[in-house]
C-alpha cells in the first residue's frame, strides 16, 4: 500500500513538473501578433534558443532569468492598455534598497536596440513613473 | 516654477498691502461720509474685494506651483536644479505634477477613444509611494514564489474582432516601424517608436502639442541617467564593494561576480531539475540571507547608492542646456494640460 502511494506522490509530482516545464514552453512564442499580450520582449542574440524566439510577460519580475529567460533582451512592445512597463538592467538587483535606472515604455510603445545592446533584464509595471 | 512661485510671493505681499491700505482708506471715508453716500464707499471695497479674488484665484500652474514646497532662490528662468530627479526623463517633478498630466493625458484618450466609437475609462493615477521599492527585496529573490504563480497564470485567449479593433484604436497597430503611421525618436544606439494613429498619441499631442520634440526629449534624458549609472558602475568605490562581497560570497562556496548570475544559477539549476520546488526555496532563501550579510559587511548597495548620486550631478552638469530646455519644456505643458483638464 506505502508503495502504491509513493508510485502516486512521484507520478503526480512529475506530472506537476512537467506541466510546469510545458506552461514555460507555450510562453515562448515566434511573434506577438493573434493574441494578448502585455511585454512582449525578444533577444536579437538567440541567447535564448530558438531564433526569433518572443517572450509575453504579465508580471513584475525582478530578474528575468528566474523563468527560464537567459537574462537580457533588446525588443520589446507594451501591449498593456494602460500601464507602462519599466525595463531595468543590472547585476545587484534585489536587497539593495533603491531602484536601478529603467526605460519607461508607454502603452503601444516599441523599444529597440542594436544587436550589441541588451537593454533589460527585469521589468515592473507602474500607473504612475517609472523612475 | 521656481521663478513664478516667487513672483508669486512678492506679489501676494503687494496685493495683501495694498488690500491693508485701500480697506483702511475706505473705513476712514466710512466714517466722513454720510450713510447715503454709498457709491464712493463702493469703488474702494470693490477694489479690494476684486485683489482678493486674485489672490485667492490663482492660475492652473500657480495651483500646481503652491501645492509644492517653494524654492527659496528666484531663478530667471526654468532650471533643472529644481529638479531632485532631473534625469528621470519624467515631465512631472512630483507626485502633484505626474497626476496632473496622466489625468490630462487620461481625459485625452477618452475623448479620442469616445470620438472613435470606444468607450474608454480612465486608468487611475499610481502614486509612487505606493510601491514601496525594497519592501520584499529580502531574505529570497521571488524565484520559488513565481515559478509558484506561474502555475495559476492561465494564458489569456486570443481577443475578439470587437476587442482587436478597440486595442488597435487605443495602442495603434503592432506592424512595426516600417508602417506609415510609425514616428519614432533615438538615443544613444536605441530607439522609441510608437503609431501616431493611436488615441495614446493622438493625446499628447492634444496635451502637449508638439509630441514628437516631448519624446525625443525625455528619451535623451532618460537615456543620461542610464550613462550616470554605466559611470557608477565603474567608480572605485562601487568596484571595491563588489571585490568584497566576491570574497565574502566565495568563503561559503557561492563562487558568482554578481548578483544577477547568482539568481540566474539557481534558476538555471531548478530548469535542469537539480533542484525541485520546496529545495529550490530552501535553497533560495540560504544563499539570500548569506549574500545580504556580505552585502551589509562590505555595503554594495550603499556604495551604488552615493557613487550614483555623485555621477547623475556630473552627467547633469554636462547637458544642462539641455536640461533647461526640458525645465522650459514642463512650464509650457504644466499650462497647457491645466488648460486641457480646465476646458
């Protein structure tokens, strides 16, 4: 009976894993047109895989990397109806107390940079200002 | 605003002695006169009384202007040194100043979405202090409790026709730049471009006229404070602190240059399945409490914090024509969108 269980818990903790693993999956997309989206960001550099590679983001998110995001990107494309989507790149965000410097990109707003540039590598969402 | 609160102040102190003498003036006709002799009593009382409405009425910038702490030096003309944030790129100082122009700018849209066939509420203004930055930026990274949500963040479905056709009158099309309608503005290898057939741009142009010398504007400047930061990064003292907590962080075998590849490990481990959920959080919340001890012990944070301070002023000073231009900039627009919520 024990290991039936323990055959149990393992299964639906895999499963659990693996329905993880495929919602970061679908996240990922080849464009952001045919849906809803809020940031939709891109990396130039195909740090992240597959070329061309877009990425729809909903929430506040200190550091990109912590869904999977290799870490930086230089697209980006506020769909958000009004909100504006604060971009920051740093390497010490977190616990130090202050913000770092962000773009601020408004609702229907697109960023851009030369491949060389990654502008961002965490974002929040504001109703008010970015910096 | 540092000049007008000023003429401000040296005019409320004219008009309110000049009200001194001229009710003074008229009591004193009060008492010689006979009662009937209303009409030369009037003229002086209604002098007075129309100096106090002026006082008491101000213009929409004076609104803003006294809502404000007033700068004790009388500048002959708009400056950034007004500004405690002057690289910010924001046209609003302040929370008063931001609202204003997000209500204007809010009102615009609605009137735009409404003219088109849309209806449109006005999204509220977010007072900064309600944000509260650093008040969970401890003791973990938020990586255990996002990759927790992520399982309750349902992919929206796809919009209606309805929907679509609301979205584009509201944010414009997503073709791209090369599309007719696009305008963008650049800084420093990167550019902002938005569609100026959007009600979002239709309204800062109502707002504030000429949109596209706006933009460009705060985009260069923003982009200035990222330049402060890249010269920050590189002060001794900011570099120094890092040599440190690398040391102090090495010592108990987290062997990272940075924060950033810190979490970007210890997600890239949970990918990889090295780490499940509840270890991925255990572990989280050890190396946390560990590199803000060595944070503390050789002041990372604090070290940013005063070098960046330090290099916004140099930055400032070197483009202060061009921040000028921005302070003139906000005096227009402060008139323009009082005007505009006033209409």
């Amino acid at each position: 009976m024990n290991s039936l269980k323990k055959l149990l818990a393992g299964s639906a903790l895999a499963a659990s894993l693996l329905g993880a693993v495929s919602l970061v999956q679908a996240a990922d997309q080849t464009s952001c047109q045919g849906g809803v989206y809020k940031l939709c960001i891109r990396d130039y550099e195909n740090a992240n895989g597959t070329p061309g590679t877009y990425k729809n983001i909903q929430s506040t998110n200190k550091n990109w990397s912590s869904f999977g995001w290799a870490n930086q990107a230089d697209w980006y494309r506020n769909y958000h109806a009004s909100q504006k989507a604060c971009v920051h790149k740093y390497a010490w965000s977190s616990s130090t107390g202050w913000d770092p410097p962000a773009h601020s990109i408004g609702p229907g707003d697109t960023l851009a940079g030369r491949a060389r540039y990654n502008l961002g590598n965490g974002n929040r969402w504001t109703g008010g200002a970015c910096q | 605003m540092g000049l007008h609160a000023g003429r401000s102040r040296r005019s409320a102190w004219t008009i309110v002695v000049s009200c001194i003498v001229l009710v003074a003036g008229a009591l004193y006709f009060a008492r010689e006169q006979p009662a009937h002799a209303g009409t030369s009593l009037q003229a002086p009382l209604e002098l007075a009384a129309q100096l106090v409405h002026s006082l008491r009425a101000p213009s929409p910038s004076q609104a803003i202007a006294r809502r404000q702490p007033v700068s004790p030096s009388v500048k002959s003309a708009p400056t950034w040194r007004d500004d405690a944030n002057p690289l910010s790129g924001n046209l609003g100082r302040n929370e008063a100043e931001r609202k204003l122009f997000h209500d204007a700018e809010q009102s615009a849209i609605q009137d735009c979405m409404n003219e088109r066939g849309f209806p449109y509420e006005r999204a509220k203004y977010e007072e900064d202090a309600k944000r509260e930055p650093g008040a969970d930026e401890h003791l973990d990274y938020g990586l255990a409790k996002l990759l927790g949500e992520r399982h309750e963040e349902p992919e929206a479905a796809p919009p209606s026709l309805e929907e679509q056709k609301r979205h584009d009158a509201l944010l414009g099309k997503a073709e791209g730049p090369d599309d007719e309608d696009y305008a963008g503005v650049e800084a420093d290898g990167y550019t902002l471009s938005w569609d100026t057939s959007s009600c979002v741009s239709e309204a800062r142009r109502r707002v504030y006229g000429d949109e596209q010398g706006y933009r460009q504007l705060a985009f260069a400047i923003e982009a200035l404070k990222f330049e402060a930061h890249e010269l920050a990064e590189a002060d001794d003292g900011f570099t120094n602190a890092v040599a440190g907590w690398k040391s102090c962080m090495q010592r108990a075998n987290l062997p990272f240059d940075s924060r950033d590849q810190l979490v970007s490990s210890l997600a890239q481990r949970h990918e990889r399945g090295e780490l499940d959920g509840e270890q991925l959080a255990k572990e989280e919340r050890e190396v946390a409490a560990i590199d803000e001890r060595c944070d503390g012990e050789h002041k990372v944070g604090a070290s940013m914090k005063s070098a960046f301070a330090r290099t916004q002023k140099e930055v400032a000073e070197r483009n202060s024509a061009r921040l000028d231009a921005f302070a003139q900039l906000r005096e227009t627009s402060l008139v323009r969108a009082s005007a505009f919520l006033d209409e």
